[in-house]
C-alpha cells in the first residue's frame, strides 16, 4: 500500500475493489440538500486538479491533499461514498483513448456506464459525440459531473441515476466502461446487460481497467480485445497501490 494514499482515499480504494457494492437505486443523501448546497459543498471540498493525469487537458473537481476531506474520518463524509472525487485509473485510460480517437464517438450516441466524475462523458462530449448520457447511481456524481462540465466548457451531458445494468438496452453506438469491475456480481450483471445490448442494438463496448484481480479473473477477459495500455503518471501510481498502467477493451460476445 503506497504511503501517500489518505485515510480517506484508502477507505475509499478499499471499498471500490473488495467490498460488495450493489447497484441500488439510493437516497440522495444522509441529509437533504438542493443541488446549489451540493454544489457548494463540492466547491468548498475539492480542488480542481489540471494535470497529474492521463488527460492534462482535462480539468477536474478532485480529492487533493489540500482538501479537509484528504485526512478526514470517513464517517463525517454526509454523503454516499464520493467515487467521483478520484479520477480512477481505469477511467484515466478510457478518456486518453477517446481524445486520441475522436472518431469513435464522433456523430455517435454515448452512454457512460458508473460515470462518477464525468470524465469520460466531457471527453466524448469533446470528440464531438451527438448525444451524450452519463449514468451513476448517486446524484452528487451527477452534480460533480455538471461542475466538470462547466469547467471544461462543455454542454453538460444528459445525467441518469437510475440503475439501468438488466433494463431493456437502449439504441446507443457506445458504451463506456472505467472501472467497474471490481465486485463478481457486478461483473456478472454487467457481461449479461452488455450481450443484450451489443446483441439487440449492435452496440459497441469499450472497457477501461488496470488489470486488477477481479476483471482479470473474470469471464468476459475471454470476449475482450485488447486495444492499448498506457502507463500511468507516477502520482496516479502512487495513489493507487502502485498499479503502473492501465489499459482499453473493446467488447464483443463472440470474439
């Protein structure tokens, strides 16, 4: 484990990779807040970060250590757990690939699948997709992610929260996947949701990770092909127990 990684990030990592996390519909918060408080908290709670990524041209609200929540007791965060405060590496990889292929979004209708900081969404929104929806479970991604946008000067992308893994697939071109596989059981719902949607709508998929165990382990690495991998920034290594590159697939149920 890196000796930079905060409390906070720790429990945060650990959470993401190893602990069940299902996707259930959830309330918004432990408290009730407008979206303008939201948006407030965010802004008093993370610091733009350019730079220190895969995607320098990008600009992102993130946890930094300069934020009171870097070192903070994980129990005094009011909200959800905030996946949407660390640009995962998985993400990072699945953004690089857009920006330098801006054709395989161009024109195109684009779904980011548990898009958490919108990095993804606002990269295929630059590329010059058609129509862009960005999927997350919790509604402050949702605001987080119209704050990037604001920040990158792009339209905000249609936001959903609603768990849409095993609903009727909708007609999009692309679906884009950073980071998801780190729960079996979420994999599981996730290989079948994306047959259907490859098999009714010709769909393409691609997937960004870092090679961790439980995406290498799983059953769709067979239905997977390789595109490219990029070796992460050293301070993205270091905040993510040392994984030193990370990598794009494309999905196909019959590769």
């Amino acid at each position: 484990m890196s000796g930079c990684l905060s409390p906070f990030k720790r429990f945060l990592f650990v959470r993401k990779v190893i602990k069940l996390h299902t996707q259930t519909d959830r309330p918004l918060s432990k408290t009730c807040s407008t979206d303008e408080l939201i948006r407030r908290f965010i802004s008093e709670n993370t610091e733009v970060v350019v730079g220190k990524s895969l995607t320098p041209e990008i600009k992102l609200r993130l946890f930094t250590p300069d934020c009171r929540f870097w070192r903070e007791k994980p129990e005094l965060w009011p909200f959800d757990d905030p996946y949407w405060a660390i640009y995962w590496p998985g993400g990072q990889a699945l953004s690089r690939y857009l920006l330098d292929h801006p054709g395989v979004c161009r024109g195109r209708s684009v779904l980011d699948l548990g898009s958490g900081c919108g990095a993804s969404a606002i990269s295929a929104k630059l590329c010059g997709a058609a129509h862009v929806v960005a999927n997350d479970i919790d509604p402050v991604a949702v605001v987080a992610t119209h704050m990037n946008s604001d920040l990158n000067h792009v339209e905000p992308p249609i936001s959903v929260t609603k768990n849409i893994i095993g609903s009727n697939p909708e007609g999009f071109d692309l679906i884009l996947l950073g980071d998801m596989f780190y729960d079996e059981t979420l994999a599981n719902n996730l290989h079948s949701w994306l047959d259907r949607c490859i098999k009714t709508h010709g769909t393409k998929v691609l997937i960004g990770d870092p090679r961790r165990a439980q995406f290498e382990g799983h059953i769709i690495r067979k239905f997977l092909r390789h595109l490219t991998q990029f070796e992460l920034p050293e301070c993205v290594r270091e905040e993510n127990y040392g994984l030193t590159s990370s990598d794009v697939w494309c999905y196909h149920p019959e590769f």
